[in-house]
C-alpha cells in the first residue's frame, strides 16, 4: 500500500471519528438533525480545511473529493439515529475526540512533510491539523473548547506529530510508524482524562472584573 493511500485512509477514518464527536455533542446540546449535522462536517472537516489552505492546497481535499463530504455526513446520520443514552455520551465523546486527535495529528504532519516543510513545521501543522475540529465544533456548541482548558490535549498531539517527523528525518517510512504515533497520542489522551491530567495554571491568577 502505498504511502499516499495510507494517508487518505487515515485522513477519511479520522474525520468519521471526529464527525461522530461533533454529533455526540449536538444531541448531548439537543440539536435538530441539521444541526448535529453541521456540527459533524465542520468537526469533520475543520482541521483537514486548516491544514490545506496552511501548505497551499487549495480547493482544500474536502472540496475536490466527494469522498470527503459523504464520511462526516453518514458519521452524524448514524450517530443521530444510534446514539445511546444521554448518561454516556460525554464519555463517547471524549473517545472519539481522542481517537481523531490521534488520526488527525499523523496525517496532518505527514501532508506537510509530502509538501516539502520542516520538521518543526510539520509537527505544528500536525498538531493545528488534530486541534482544529475540535475547536470550531466547541465554539459553535458554546463550550469551551478543550484545548483552552488546563486538560492535557495539543501535548499528546504534538507528540504524535513529532513522532512521524523524527522518523521522516531519519528517512524511516516504515507503514507501522504513524501507527504507533497515533496510538501514542491516543493513549495519552486517554489517560489524561482517566487521570485527570491538567496543564499548569497561573499560582495567582489576578481577579475577576466586577
């Protein structure tokens, strides 16, 4: 399998997964079906958008390839129809943020290494590419988005980018390396939140404005 397909499989499972995170979050905010399916595509698609435009592919991938449209829409489809009880979906969440953190973060750094950009480059890309779903999907759910809490979540992304960079320096392109970067990343993922791992926050954070 070459290189170049291995990258659209796992640019196409990440945005299911995070096409299932951004639905999740419009039941759990009782949402009609257009709107968990908004909240699906821009989830989806919001870090693959970033990343192109940011290594000038433009149309970015999602507007030159059907493909790319058809997998968060039947993502928020099956989530609307089969999501389980409200109890859980703040877990399932969480689980699938994880898991297409993990995805996004690999395919992000290995596009920008395709398109020719430095390993610090690469790694930051991948790390926005892995971040940015995320956000716009919070922003639009009026949450906080993870990212700016003390949670530990662009860490294990940069993690995982870096991983897949440091092997491309030294010119090993074995297929199992983004495997086992986004394992990593995922796996840490998890255990911040099974552990209840945060950044660190100001000693003396000043006042609230009254």
């Amino acid at each position: 399998m070459s290189g170049s397909v291995v990258l659209q499989v796992l640019d196409l499972v990440g945005i299911f997964v995070f096409g299932i995170t951004g639905a999740l979050v419009g039941v759990r905010k009782k949402l009609d079906v257009f709107g968990i399916q908004v909240l699906a595509l821009v989830t989806g698609l919001g870090g693959g958008f970033i990343r192109d435009v940011l290594i000038g592919q433009t149309p970015p991938a999602a507007l030159r390839d059907w493909r790319y449209l058809v997998v968060p829409i039947v993502a928020g489809l099956l989530t609307f129809f089969l999501h389980p009880g409200i109890g859980r979906l703040e877990r399932l969440v969480n689980l699938f943020d994880a898991a297409g953190l993990a995805l996004f973060c690999v395919t992000g750094a290995l596009k920008a290494i395709q398109f020719g950009l430095s390993p610090i480059s690469a790694a930051l890309l991948g790390t926005l590419s892995g971040i940015g779903g995320g956000v716009l999907r919070d922003v639009l759910s009026g949450r906080v988005p993870v990212v700016l809490r003390s949670e530990i979540y662009a860490t294990p992304a940069l993690l995982g980018a870096g991983i897949v960079v440091i092997a491309s320096a030294l010119e090993y392109h074995a297929v199992w390396v983004p495997i086992v970067a986004a394992l990593t990343c995922f796996a840490i993922r998890l255990l911040a939140i099974r552990r209840g791992w945060n950044a660190p926050l100001p000693r003396n954070p000043l006042p609230r404005n009254p």
